[in-house]
C-alpha cells in the first residue's frame, strides 16, 4: 500500500466523525419523509415501504409550491441586487486611496458582528410607517442592506490579490476604466463573486426572523415560514410532510453548490492566498 493512499484512508478515517454528525440530520429528515403517518415516531431507519407519495400529497396540501416561488424570487433578486452594488464598491475598495478608506474597511468588518435580531423591532417600525408591511420587495431591501458589506469585504480582499500590471496594460492600449473593468478585471474575479453570490443566496433562501416579522399572509410566505407554519400553532404534526417540505426546500441550494462548485473552491482557495 502506498504512502498516499495510506494518508487518504488516514484523513478519511479522521474526517468521518465530522462526517456522520453533518450528515446524520439529512439522512433523519430523508427517512422520515418516507414514512408513513402511523410510523413516523418510530425510531427504526429500516422502512417496511416506502411512501414518495407523501411528496406529491405535501405538495397539494401545504402550499410549498407558492412558497418556493417566493423564495426563489426574494434570494434571486437580493443576490443580483447585492452584487451589482458590492462589485463597484469592492473595486473602489481595492484600487483607489481616499480618506476615510481604512476606517470604512473596519465598520464593513464590525457591522459583521451585529445580528439582523438586534434590528429586527426597529425595522418594523420603519416598515410600518411606511406601509409596506407583508410585502417580498422590502425582504429584498432588508437582504440587501445587510448583505453588502459581507460581499464588498469579501470582494475587496480578493480584487487586492489582482496585479495592477494587467490593468495598466490595458490602458496603454487605449482601454478605458470601464472597459478594463468589465473586459479584463471582472472575467478574471468570476470565482470571488461566484462564492460571495452563493452565500448571499444561502443566506437570503434561509433566513427566518426578518420574514416572519414582516410576512403577514400565507401568499407571501417564504419556503422558511412555509415549513414552521406545517408545525407551529398545530395540535398534532405531520412529521413526514414536515420533513418532505424541508427535503424539497433543501434541494435548490444542493443543486446550486453541485452546479458552481468548481468557482466555490477556486475562490476560497485564490482568495485566502495574496
């Protein structure tokens, strides 16, 4: 047996502890979304069948199917918005030196530390005052706030790592600053904005205070409080459309990480080497 495949097994054999734990609430939440409604407390991973039709039954009775839609036009639109906001900025960040610039790298660093819950009273006063409560555009405004300065960090330490030299090539071949920026600087930060566009939508997709301060009525109901509604104020719970509706909430963010995976490792490992 060689050297290397004896390190392998040895960092696999490491690394399955981590593994089982991360994965044991998934494998919980598949099973049980097969079961049926006579033995879903029952704690036996072996199913005598298995029921998938408690996934097109869920999708009939509980109204995911709206609520996915919301989430996907919440998350979509906050990680556009975000990143067309957190682009220039990051650059400004990384290539230009103007007072204050220092100071506003610590408050993007500091405001990291605060917790959207700490906010969450005084922004629905504000949103109530201007009569825009229940509604998914200012979900959008909100995500978008407290998601710029996570992105404009990230951004501006990976641009940081981007020689100026490419740049200035361009400019004596008569490029101008907007045209180096969108056809030389940006093709080469695609990794960075893939992984800070990624957590954006994670983060907008997951989020739960803020929406279920601001939602009001099931049409607006994002996939979060979709899924708390199926248990929250019920004498008895499904359990098994519970866990088929977070199976089903589960699988856009899944298919995303499979689908940009490559630009996720590229831009953490680029990123964190300057």
């Amino acid at each position: 047996m060689s050297r290397k495949l004896k390190l392998s097994i040895l960092f696999w054999l490491f690394l399955s502890p981590i593994v089982v734990v991360i994965l044991f609430p998934y494998a919980v939440m598949t099973i049980t979304s097969l079961k049926s409604a006579t033995e879903v407390l029952n704690p036996n991973w072996w199913l005598s069948e298995l029921h998938w039709q408690n996934f097109p039954e869920m999708w009939r009775t509980s109204g995911i199917a709206e609520a996915l839609a919301n989430s996907l036009y919440v998350s979509t639109l906050t990680t556009t918005l975000t990143t067309l906001v957190s682009i220039p900025a990051a650059y400004a960040l990384s290539r230009y030196q103007f007072t204050g610039r220092d100071a506003f790298r610590q408050f993007l660093l500091v405001s990291q530390m605060l917790s959207p819950i700490v906010l969450v009273i005084g922004l629905f006063r504000l949103v109530a005052g201007v009569g825009m409560i229940d509604s998914l555009n200012v979900l959008v405004v909100i995500y978008t706030a407290f998601n710029i300065a996570f992105c404009v960090w990230m951004l501006q330490s990976y641009f940081s790592t981007i020689p100026r030299d490419l740049e200035e090539a361009a400019w004596m071949e008569g490029a101008n600053r907007w045209r180096t920026l969108i056809a030389v600087f940006l093709p080469l930060a695609v990794p960075a904005m893939v992984v800070t566009a990624i957590f954006t939508f994670i983060n907008a997709w997951n989020e739960f205070v803020i929406a279920l301060t601001m939602l009001r009525t099931e049409g607006t109901y994002t996939l979060p409080i979709r899924v708390f509604s199926l248990v929250a104020g019920r004498y008895t719970v499904d359990w098994h459309y519970v866990m088929a509706a977070a199976f089903v909430a589960s699988v856009p963010v899944a298919i995303l990480f499979a689908w940009l995976q490559r630009y996720l490792v590229r831009g953490l490992a680029i990123g964190a080497v300057k």
